[in-house]
C-alpha cells in the first residue's frame, strides 16, 4: 500500500513540474502584435495597400485592396468592407463595432485660381488681348488638384473668346500634358485694368506720404472713378486729409500739400529788396502750403497783405507790398 502511494505521489509531482515548465515556455515564447485599424491614412498613390488600413500586418502591408480617392478627396472604408478584407487576407482582426472605420486622403498640391488665369490668358493671347487683364471666372471656388508626387502645371485645350462680350471658355487640366486627367470646363469674362498707387498701410493726416509708403496694384478700370489718383507723383510729398486705408486707391480731395502755415500761428514776413532783407512779424488769417499765397495781418501796422507761403512760419512778400510793412 505505501508502495503504491508512493508511485502516485510521484507522478503528480511529474505533472505538476512538467506544467510548470509548459507555462514557463508560453510565456516566454514571442507573442504576436494584435492587429488593429489605422484610423485614418494619408497616401500618395493610385491605390490602397492593407499597411494603409491596418495596423502589424507585417509582409503583407504592401498587398492592393483598393483604389485611391482622387488627389486632395477621402474615402471613408466603413467596418464591413474592413472585416470582408481582413478576412479575404486572412488576417485575425474583426471590428468590435459597426462603428469602425478608417479614412483614407490622398495628398495633393493644390493650383489655385491665380496660377489658373495666367496660363488661360497665355492661351487666349491669339486673340490679341491685354496681357494684364483679370479674369473673372464663373466658379469662385475654382482650384484644382494633382498628385502630390507629380508637377502642379495646367493645361489649357479648345479655348473659346468672343471680342465684344470679353467672355471666355476653356477646357483645362492638370498635371498638363497628363492624357489621363480629369479635364473640367471653366468659363469666365476678361477685364481690363489700370495700375494705381495705394497705400501699403494706414496713413494719418498730418503724415507725409513717401514713396516707400506706397505701392502699385491693378484696379478694373471700369471700376476706377474719374477723380482717383493713377500718378505716384500726385501722392508723394502730400498729406491726407483724413486718413487713408491700405490698398485702397486714392481720390485726388482726400490729399493736399503739408500745410506749413497754420491759421491763426504767427509768421514771418520777409521782403527782400536790393541789398537787404527786411522782415516784419504778422499772423496767418488762412492755412497755407509751401507756395500757396495766404492772407496775412502785419500785427504791428494791423494791415492785411498777401504773402506766398515759402516755408514752416514763414511767408515772402514783393517789392510792391512793402508799404505794408511800414
């Protein structure tokens, strides 16, 4: 009987060693990376590989299981498209709810309206148009996409302009000379333009406007009202007479010559005769800028002359004022 015990003590030690050690190997052994979902993917190329959904695929990243939206779109693969892939490809994942999803953009470089335009204009040059037009395209939200690994250019084809109406149509698409690219019709209207001098920011009155402070832009000359000025040199040197915006054209009333001569501020008058300089002290019954003939009142003989203003507080008479001065 001992014997016998003996026997079965010592194969459930046998086992619970070899269990012991069976344990000890599982948990020493690799294990796996769970696979999971991307979430969201940024891609360059035509299709969609499993890396792009899934995450620890290892060496079937690379394997194809869609196209791609077009460059600058997103597709959204929702969660029974997902397990339908995972499971084609073998793969030990399933969505833990119909809520899963991955979203796939595709990169792109994006050509605006600006970039558009000129080659439009460069492809309507036939018709013998102003290089400087602007255009006015019928789609404000014009832009397009290409593939962020290709060249942003834009081809323009079958271009159609009417002379009178200044209306346009041209196919046009991008990257140019790419036979496979989506073409699109855009139409527009041409106008023509006149450069005026603006302002590069806000100047106050009592400011003078130097040439740095001003800038170059292109105004529909429909637009452009009869008064505004278009020549830098009425601008320069002068003051506003209230202040002026930035980028905004200016009308000849809204700028006047610094006034040097302030109503009511004391002058000096200056006569010069042959040989002298006779002076009087007199002040100012009007504004005055550099060269403007102003009123102004001899304080010492009360009298009221005419005076060409010639500098900060100061005015010069002629010969035939001088008994003014006396």
């Amino acid at each position: 009987m001992f014997r016998n015990f003996f026997f079965i003590a010592l194969a459930g030690m046998t086992l619970v060693f070899a269990g012991s050690a069976a344990a000890e190997r599982a948990n020493n052994a690799p294990t796996e990376a769970k696979i999971s979902l991307q979430e969201s993917s940024r891609i360059d190329g035509k299709t969609v590989h499993l890396g792009d959904l899934f995450k620890n695929v290892g060496d079937r990243a690379d394997i194809t299981v869609a196209y791609a939206p077009a460059p600058g779109k997103r597709a959204i693969f929702d969660a029974k498209w997902l397990y339908q892939v995972a499971r084609a490809n073998k793969l030990a994942w399933r969505p833990l709810s119909r809520l899963d999803r991955v979203v796939i953009e595709r990169s792109s470089t994006i050509i605006n309206r600006e970039q558009i335009a000129e080659e439009i204009l460069i492809a309507l040059a036939d018709n013998d148009i102003d290089p400087d037009m602007e255009i006015d395209f019928s789609n404000r939200t014009l832009r397009l996409h290409v593939p962020g690994d290709s060249i942003a250019t834009v081809g323009v084809d079958d271009t159609i302009f009417d002379p009178r109406t200044l209306r346009f149509s041209a196919m046009i698409y991008a990257p140019a000379g790419d036979p496979g690219a989506k073409r699109m019709r855009v139409t527009g209207r041409l106008h023509r333009t006149t450069e005026v001098p603006v302002p590069v920011r806000r100047i106050l009155s009592g400011e003078i406007i130097k040439r740095q402070d001003v800038k170059w832009v292109k105004v529909r000359s429909r637009r452009l009202q009869t008064d505004m000025i278009v020549n830098e040199n009425d601008i320069v040197g002068k003051t506003p007479r209230r202040g002026l915006r930035a980028g905004q054209p200016i009308r000849a009333a809204s700028v006047r010559r610094p006034v040097l001569v302030e109503k009511g501020s004391l002058v000096t008058i200056m006569l010069w005769v042959p040989k002298m300089t006779l002076t009087a002290q007199g002040k100012a019954v009007t504004n005055g800028s550099d060269g403007d003939v102003i009123q102004v009142r001899n304080t010492q003989s009360n009298t009221i002359i005419e005076a060409e203003v010639i500098g900060s507080g100061r005015v010069a008479v002629r010969p035939p004022a001088q008994l003014a001065m006396n």
